[in-house]
C-alpha cells in the first residue's frame, strides 16, 4: 500500500512489534473506559502503562485493587504482578509507549458548552513526550472535527508531523457500564485515522487486542460522528418513550404493557424503556456537543432538542407525581412527608453516579423539605452541588414501614421486591422494577 509521506519501514517495524507484543501501550485516563481499554491490552500480552492524574486511582491500579465494576480485581492483580501493567502520575513515561488511547472526560461546562480542557491537557502532556512512530487515538466521545482541528496541532507543536512523524485517530469508546452480554472484547471497535498509515497502523493493534470485529472509516471525522449518532438515537428514542408514558399516565393505560405489546412484532420496532430520566456521561451529554457542533454550519437538531427537553423534564415530572400520589393516598404535602429512595446510579447494577436523574430528584425533593433518605447497594454515598448525601446502610422493614413513599428510581437485581412490597406503605415505580409482583395494590408506576 502507498502512505503519502509515510516511511514504509516504520509502518513495518511497528506492524512488526503489534504481532510480536513488542509494542508498549500507553492510556490516558483510567476511567469506566480507560481502565478496562488498559487491562485487555495487557491480557492481549502488551506491557501497559496506565496515566492519571488522580494519585488514588493509580495507587489503586499498583496494588491491583479495581474500582470499576467491569474490571475483576483478580485481572488487575495478576497484571501488575507479571509486571504487564502498572499506573503512575508521571506523564514523563509516555515517551515510553508506542500507542496511546486518550479516555478522559469531555463534560459541558457551566454554560452547557463543550469542555474539552482534559482532551486539550491531554494531548498536551503527550505533546511533551510524543516521538517518531507513536500512534494516538482520541477515544473520548466528542462533535466531528475534534481529532483533527483539536488535538492534531497540539501535537504538531511537538515539531513533529502527522502522518509522517507520528499517526492519529478517533476510536469511539463503546462502554455500556454493567452490560452482562456485550463489553469492550467483543463490541465492534470502530477507526477513523487521519490517513492510510494511521488506519491500518491503529487497526492492527485494536484487532490484536480485541476479540470483536475492527471497523474501519474513511476519517476521524465519521467516527466521531458515529459515536454521537448512536447516542442521539438512544437519547432521542427514550424522550419518545418518555412522553408516552406521561401521556399513557393520564390515559391510565400502562405504558409498559404497551412496550411488551410492541415487542411482539419482528421488524420495524426497536424497545426502549421510560424512567426518571437519563445518566451516565455520554447520552445527556452528547446532544449537546452535537449542537454545539451544528452551530457553526447555521443548523439545529429540533429532533434531539425536542427529546433533550423531555428527558431533563423527567425529575420535575417524578417529583410532581410523587407529591400528587402522597396527597391522594395520605392528604400529605411532600413537606410533610418521609421519602425513601431506592437506586441512585444512572442505571442497574452499577455504582456510577455521573448524571443520574436520581439525583437531581433527591435534590428537588429536598429543596421541597421532603425528609429524605436513600438505599442504594452499590453506593453508601454522593456528592451533588457540594453537598453529602449518605444512605441507609441497609433495607429493612422498619425503613420501609417508616417511609410515607418509596419511590424505585434505579431496579438493582439484587433488591428483594417481594420484600418491599410487603412492608412499604406505597410504592412509586419509575423502573417497572416491581413487574413480578402479583399483588399491586400499593404500586404505582411511571
């Protein structure tokens, strides 16, 4: 193959130490995405080097304790011990590594714009280190353009040349925290790289790592814009269900009888299920960067606006249904009332926080002076506007009995409905988590 300005022989030699494990591979951010990224790569047989900025993380890593539910302590601790991983705070011991993945946050700042601080900080760290031969890939979910008109020129002020001195790409992260059936082995990676060298380069080590098929784009570019398609359908298709079930509400019709109904038929329908509202880092977040991005061509997403504004309605909408059920069932305000919340993680069987709607509901149930309290068993404890907020240590009946209203904003598997059931007063089911239970007389849901 002809790489334009490309030295044939260091396409070879890095081929080369990809097939023989030679290759020393490098991850910025050990995160939900970049830790389980580093640990495949050093079960792939490659020496990795884990960068963070967070002592705790690293010193977490260096003594093989996991604090991401995807990642067994066990895997960690073999690693480090055979000396195939290790972490540090030192962004010196990139000029070490040959391949480097950036997974650090791309939050919105207080205006609701894109941040991209840590992409920036990132690549500048790399910058410092970068040598002839490294490959970079971005796999931190950002609009179209962010590869090439972001990161590229921070590493060009190195003095060296992409695409001739070293090979960038985007690779969008496709981490589903808590998935039983689909993680990072064997989820098709997608890579765009800014020319033919850094496509087959950075394709060569993703498939020597990964199980799962590699799925190669023409640029940077659509890979990042497949990373907010996919989103933006999540994000869009759960404001659609969403709106139903406020509407199937006032109708008193179950929207989850309905989904089950739609379920039925083989083609043409794709379930997504209602709930307080939506989490996590990527699909409240993603629509924003994508209209970010679309203001600067004179263009709006009203679709993914119309669902961004249904779904950030959700908590009120919860909290509002909440006090219409206390004062229906009890003639309670929600002032008056004890409230019990079950699940505060953006989704089951997790412990991840990052924009979960329940947390914004517990927010504005206190700003209510509801008395509240929570039972999560993956989380003790969170942080929201600067204040702590601490949970029951257990679930018991006494909690339960004690409680004017419990409300299931997160259906961990390993709650006992049955249990609650029998000894809460009332239940508000925003999850449908209480669907194996026969008797519904103190369950209302979403």
């Amino acid at each position: 193959m002809n790489y334009t300005k490309c030295s044939d022989n260091i396409i070879e030699i890095l081929l080369k130490k990809i097939t023989d494990r030679e290759l020393v591979a490098g991850v910025v951010g050990l995160g939900y995405v970049g830790l389980p990224l580093a640990v495949e790569m050093a079960k792939a047989g490659f020496k990795t080097i884990g960068f963070d900025v967070k002592k705790e993380k690293v010193d977490s890593v260096n003594q093989g304790h996991s604090y991401v539910g995807d990642v067994a302590d066990s895997d960690m601790k073999m690693l480090v011990e055979k000396r195939m991983f290790a972490a540090t705070t030192d962004f010196s011991e990139i000029s070490k590594v040959d391949f480097i993945a950036i997974c650090v946050p791309t939050p919105l700042d207080a205006d609701g714009r894109p941040d991209l601080s840590y992409v920036e900080s990132s690549a500048k760290s790399i910058a410092r280190h970068l040598h002839k031969g490294m490959m970079v890939v971005l796999e931190s979910t950002s609009y179209p353009g962010t590869t090439e008109e972001i990161v590229k020129p921070v590493l060009e002020s190195s003095g060296l040349k992409c695409g001739e001195d070293f090979y960038l790409g985007f690779s969008p992260e496709r981490i589903d925290p808590g998935n039983k059936t689909y993680n990072i082995k064997n989820t098709t990676k997608v890579v765009g790289g800014l020319g033919a060298a850094a496509d087959e380069l950075i394709s060569a080590m993703y498939a020597s790592v990964l199980q799962n098929n590699v799925f190669r784009v023409s640029s940077p570019a659509v890979a990042e814009m497949t990373k907010m398609l996919e989103n933006s359908y999540r994000n869009v298709n759960i404001g659609l269900i969403n709106e139903f079930a406020i509407f199937c509400n006032k109708m008193g019709i179950s929207i989850w009888e309905v989904i089950e109904a739609a379920k039925t038929k083989p083609f043409g329908f794709v379930p997504f299920y209602p709930g307080p509202g939506v989490g996590g880092h990527c699909i409240p977040v993603d629509p924003c960067y994508m209209n970010y991005k679309a203001g600067e061509y004179d263009f709006r997403f009203s679709i993914i606006e119309a669902s961004v504004k249904v779904n950030d309605f959700m908590p009120e909408y919860c909290v509002k249904r909440i006090g219409d059920i206390l004062n229906r069932r009890f003639y309670k305000s929600l002032s008056s009332s004890m409230i019990l919340i079950l699940g505060v993680t953006y989704k089951e069987d997790i412990n991840d926080c990052r924009e979960s709607p329940a947390v914004r509901i517990i927010d504005k149930l206190v700003a209510e002076e509801s008395q509240v309290t929570f039972y999560d068993p993956y989380v003790s404890e969170f942080f929201y506007h600067g204040k702590k907020y601490e949970g029951e240590k257990r679930l018991s009946a006494e909690l339960l009995s004690r409680a004017d209203i419990t409300v299931i904003l997160t259906a961990h598997s390993n709650v006992d409905y049955e249990f609650v059931q029998r000894n809460a007063n009332v239940i508000y089911d925003t999850r449908n988590g209480m669907r194996g239970i026969a008797d519904r007389s103190n369950i209302e849901l979403l």
